[in-house]
C-alpha cells in the first residue's frame, strides 16, 4: 500500500441510474477517459448505494461502500438521487470522512454551477473556432439537463482541481504532478478553490 491517497476516478450518475460522467485521472489515462473498469466499478458500488440508501429526497454520504482491486469506492448522494462516486488508491493512511464530504460537496457545488450555466448544452462547436466536437445527439438532447451526459471543458477543469487536491488526511504534504498538491497556488492546505464562475 502507497504513504498517500490519490484521487483515481470520479464519477457522476444520475437518479435513473445512468453514466452522467465518469473520468479518470491515472497517468496511463488517454486524455482523461475511464476505461471499462472504472465503469464496472461504478455500476458495481451503485447496488451498495441503494442497500444503504435510507430515506429518498435528502443528501446521504455513505462513506466507504466497497474496495475492489487497488481502489475504495466512497458514495454521495444529492436530494436529487444524483450519485457521486470517488475511487481512490488503497492505502495505509485514514482517509477521514470530513475530508471526503468537502470533497463531494465541492463535486456537487460544480455540477449545480454546471446545470445552472444556460449555455452548457450548447455543442462546444458552437462556442470554439478550435473545437472539434459533434452536437449532441437527438436522443441526449431531448432529455433533461440532469439527464445528459456532461461535455463540458469547463466542468473537466473543475474536476481536475478537485483530483489534483489533498487534504492532509490522504497525504496533503506531498505535491501531485504538475503542482497538484494542496498548495501550488490553489490556495491554503485543506481547502479547495471554489467553481470559478462560468464566462459567457
């Protein structure tokens, strides 16, 4: 087991029980995309979510649900049965629930900003010269905003601040690749930066 935790997956699913996000952040990550594990993985740790799941409508941290692997998979719910999973490495440090709770709350602060942007389901080519993305699909664009799968550079760059932070239970002291330990700029040890607002 490592000296440190270090934040491997987050992912994002929605009340009907479907994908919203699921990103990686290992080294060997193409461009960030989870692979079909972290996918299994979070379809597995959503039947322990609802075994634990005690009252509907209001926001539920489950803690650590299950380890697979190299990975502990902790659970959140939202009120509005939006369920956020984090998988972190296995190690030997105690990773406390305080410190778990900020970091769901920061997930779930960046995902209210993202349904509350109006031009988030706007394909990205529309918004870039640069960008290369396709619109979104007829089936995906009829559904609800807090049924769509997310595509969002700005929601990718909030999630990637949150990946790169630690807090001093999971190893805070040491500094990630590329400054993405808990200081680097990113403000005071223990604390994450929040959303910067949408520029539109």
């Amino acid at each position: 087991m490592t000296s440190s935790t270090k934040i491997q997956c987050i992912a994002l699913i929605s009340s009907t029980n479907s994908p919203l996000y699921i990103r990686s952040f290992g080294p060997s990550d193409k461009r960030g995309e989870a692979d079909l594990r972290y996918h299994f993985i979070a379809h597995s740790a959503l039947d322990l979510v609802e075994e634990r799941e005690t009252a509907k409508n209001v926001e539920n941290y489950f803690g650590l649900l299950m380890t697979m692997e190299d990975l502990a998979v902790y659970g959140f719910q939202t009120s509005t049965r939006t369920k956020l999973l984090i998988m972190l490495t296995v190690s030997d440090m105690v990773v406390k629930d305080l410190d778990m709770i900020t970091i769901f709350r920061a997930i779930h602060t960046s995902y209210l900003s993202h349904l509350c942007n109006p031009f988030h389901s706007i394909s990205p080519s529309l918004l870039s010269k640069n960008a290369r993305s396709a619109p979104l699909p007829p089936a995906e664009a009829a559904l609800p905003p807090g049924r769509r799968t997310i595509h969002s550079p700005l929601f990718e760059r909030r999630m990637e601040k949150i990946a790169a932070w630690n807090p001093p239970s999971m190893g805070g002291g040491e500094t990630g690749g590329g400054g993405g330990g808990a200081t680097g700029g990113r403000g005071k040890q223990g604390e994450i930066p929040p959303p910067t607002p949408s520029k539109t």
